[in-house]
C-alpha cells in the first residue's frame, strides 16, 4: 500500500467553479505538507505548504490539513482555464532535516470555458 | 533564464545503452536531488546530494548511479538502460528557508528505453 493515495482524475469543473482536491496518507509521523502543480511538459512547482493541522489561504487557494484523519485537502475558488494541470500532495516527516518528500500519483484537473 | 536546467529534454535509447542525464542550476542551492515520474505512481527519489562530497540513495536507486561534478551540477546515469527505465526525469534543488524548504524543480527529461 503506497504511504500518499491521490485520485489520478481526471477532474472536470466548469470555469468558475470550485475544485476540490484531496490525499490520504498512512504514516502518522507527516508534519509538513505541500502541494504541487504541473503543467504539461514542466517540472513540478511548490503551490502551497503548510505545517500540522488547520487551514492556510493563499488567494484563491486554500489549503486544509486533518491529520487525526490523515487527510489533506487544497480547494481552488473561482476556477479558471489556467488553473488546468496536474496536482501533485507532498508530505514529509523530518523537522530539522532534509525534507524528504512522499509525493501522491496526482491529479489531473480540466477547468473548461 | 532557467534557475534548473535539465538536457537533454527527450532522449531515445536502446537496451543495454549507458546514458547520461545531466542538471545544472544557477539557484545557488547545497542540495540537488533526482526523480523519476510514471503515470499513476508520482515522483519518486532516485538519488540525492547535500554538497559536493554527499551522495545517497533514495527510494528507488538500483540500476541508476549519480555524480555531483560540482555544486551546480548533478548527473545521473543510468548504467545499462532497460524498458522499464522508460519514464520522466526531474532535478530538483532546495535550501532550507527558515521553517520550511522547497524543492524547485528542472523542466524534465522524457526518456524511452527500446
């Protein structure tokens, strides 16, 4: 069983919708928490991190982190064409380490006009 | 200009080839890493480097070796290629900053191993 479960998609909103996105994990150590987007053809880019439980918003972002359910989520608000790509959860246990990362498969989310 | 470059983008190779994937990035970062990408299993770490003189294995090593030339550059090869190498490449580079640190991806490398 992989430590990170991501839905690999795809997920198709409508513009101006709300995307939900969310990862399951199994290794209760996780502290640090990061999603990532892809777009085709590029390297991953850090969206968003977040640190033990509770809510961080950043613009139309907004991601949450429960982690007495070993779950995380990242909600796009007012969706738009260019927000299509791959999301990609990260996590880690280390603190003052290196940061090794688990990453989910990914998912991948149409927004269309 | 790129802060993580990654050449080549597309390789085409055969099995039993040894190849060489190379990284170079102009960040300024201590720790280099690389990755490989396939279709519904996500990023997984191949090798990673915390200076010059550091190197380790990660998840996913064997079949793969590495060389840090350099701060700014990181190879990877792959001693002799088989089929299932056939994926997406990634560098990436990160510092600590403060409480968290970020990794910063290259743009990717698409090999395909006959």
């Amino acid at each position: 069983q992989k430590e990170v479960e991501q839905d690999p998609g795809p997920l198709s909103v409508p513009e101006g919708a709300i995307v939900s996105l969310n990862c399951t994990y199994s290794n209760s150590a996780f502290q640090y928490f990061m999603w990532y987007r892809q777009y085709s053809r590029k390297g991953p880019e850090l969206l968003m991190y977040t640190y033990s439980s509770g809510n961080k918003e950043d613009g139309r972002f907004t991601a949450q982190v429960d982690k007495s359910s070993k779950y995380i989520s990242l909600f796009i608000r007012d969706s738009q064409p260019s927000d299509s790509a791959t999301y990609l959860c990260a996590m880690s246990g280390q603190t003052d380490s290196w940061g090794k990362l688990q990453f989910g498969a990914g998912t991948q989310v149409v927004v269309t006009p | 200009d790129a802060d993580v470059t990654q050449t080549p983008r597309n390789r085409i190779t055969k099995t039993g080839k040894r190849i060489m994937l190379e990284c170079s990035q102009t960040k300024g970062h201590d720790r280099m890493y690389w990755y490989r990408q396939d279709p519904g299993l996500g990023l997984r770490l191949i090798y990673y480097s915390f200076d010059v003189k550091d190197i380790n294995k990660g998840e996913i090593s064997d079949g793969y070796s590495v060389s840090r030339q350099a701060q700014a550059k990181f190879s990877l090869s792959l001693e002799s290629a088989i089929p299932n190498q056939t994926a997406l490449y990634f560098c990436a580079t990160s510092t600590r900053d403060r409480a968290q640190e970020t990794q910063y991806f290259g743009p990717g490398t698409r090999l395909l191993v006959l």
